[in-house]
C-alpha cells in the first residue's frame, strides 16, 4: 500500500499512529490483530523519513545490532545481513555511519528495518535521496516479498510515479484520504492519463468541496490539537537477556 501526499499532509503522523508513537482523539487502530502495538512491535519493521543510526558504528556493527535487538542470530543473522547488502549494493560495511553519503545512510536504514523479516514493513520515504536504478531494485524487491512471503508493506511517498509499483495506493491531503484504490482504477475513475493528473484532479475536486465549506473549514483550523506521546508505550518489557546484550556490544564497539 502507497501511501501519496505532499509534505505536511500527514503521512508521518498517521503512521505514528500506528506504531503508538502518538495518540489520537478517536477511533482505533488494529496493527496484526492487536490494538496494542506494543505486543506486536517485534513483527513490525520500520525505517522512519530522518535515518536513526548509531553513528560512530560502522554499517555491519550496526546492522548486527539490530538483528541482535531482534533476536536474530548466528548463521541466519549472517546469510540475512548478506542477502542485504547484495540487494541494497551496501558494500561499504566497515564504513562507520558516520562517514557515509545521506543515499548509503538511507540504504543501511532499510536494510535494518528488513533484517528480521518483518510481517509488516512500514517505510516513511524510503527512496529518497536514492538513484534510480535503485529505486527501481527496492520496489522490485517489496513486489516480490508481498508476493513470495507473509509481508505487508505500507510505504509513504511524494514521489507519485513510485505508485505505480504499488497494489494499491491512497492519496492524502491536508490529513484526509482523497482516493484509495489500485493505480489503474484511480487513473480509470478519474479519466485521466496517469497518476500525476489524477492526484492534480483529486485537488481541484476538493479545492472546491472546501469552498462550499469554508465556515466549517475555518472552525477546525482554529481547533489547535498537539498529539500526545503515549505513555504507557514506553514502560519497559520484561528484562530479555538477547536485548541486553545487544546494547552492551553495540556500546563496547563504540567505546
């Protein structure tokens, strides 16, 4: 699922939402069958839009940092971080993070983000920054993992060509859904030519939805509303043994 919009139309906040990052004034989220995150978080692979890495690591220091945080090890962390860095041409690993260009940051994000096979993978621009070629490489692969395993992908982007690769994709503006479909079917909906007139089309039709409403409009923008952090989210699991020693190795290298 591609999630279109451009920046500041909500893409990062809804997927907050879903990862119990921020709360919400109504409704619920249900993320594989659990309201609380937080019980299925170890089945969840996310790279946020602003690379998280550990700087003075090096990529594989990092890399196996994560796939311990996961609890993925011996050999099957070793053919995992392989089979990523052939993909994501990462040849670079004993580069530290600190050293290495915003593209080959982004590409060590994914690849920690896809290290222990998550159910579902949630990418908050994953592409950007990247060439094309290997933009290409990253969609072919999604493609073939929703194909070939149990993999959910939810991928946000302003690039709308990108959408195209998806199987079904929904555009977004000012916080509301505008469209949710397969590609085709919007273009085909719309009678346009391709996703970019139908995302042009999709704002004239609410441009003008908005005029009609202009009262109410201005009511809800008059409405501030900050989203919460939610606190019980961050109380602490019970001690994991694998947890531990992965942050002590991740700070033993960096010493």
């Amino acid at each position: 699922f591609c999630l279109i919009g451009p920046s500041g139309s909500g893409k990062t906040t809804l997927l907050s939402c879903i990862l119990g990052m921020k709360a919400f004034r109504s409704g619920s989220i249900n993320v594989l069958g659990s309201e609380n995150v937080r019980k299925v978080s170890h089945r969840i692979g996310f790279m946020p839009q602003h690379v998280e890495l550990v700087p003075k690591l090096t990529v594989a220091e990092n890399l196996s940092y994560f796939g311990n945080i996961y609890h993925v090890e011996g050999q099957k962390l070793k053919n995992r971080l392989k089979m990523l860095a052939e993909l994501l041409e990462i040849d670079f690993q004993m580069s530290l993070v600190s050293n290495l260009s915003g593209g080959q940051q982004r590409r060590v994000a994914l690849a920690a983000a896809l290290v222990h096979e998550p159910q579902l993978l949630i990418l908050d621009e994953p592409t950007v920054g990247l060439d094309v070629l290997l933009r290409e490489k990253i969609w072919n692969f999604l493609q073939a993992s929703t194909e070939s395993r149990q993999m959910s992908v939810l991928v946000t982007t302003h690039y709308i060509f990108e959408a195209q690769f998806a199987d079904r994709c929904g555009f977004i503006r000012k916080g509301a859904i505008l469209a949710e479909n397969s590609p085709s079917k919007i273009v085909e909906s719309l009678q346009v030519e391709n996703l970019d007139e139908a995302f042009v089309e999709l704002c004239r039709r609410d441009e003008k939805k908005l005029e009609m409403n202009v009262a109410a409009e201005e009511e809800e923008e008059a409405e501030e509303f900050e989203p919460l952090e939610v606190e019980n989210l961050r109380k602490r699991k019970n001690f994991a043994f694998q947890t531990f020693w992965a942050i002590l190795l991740k700070e033993f290298h960096r010493f």
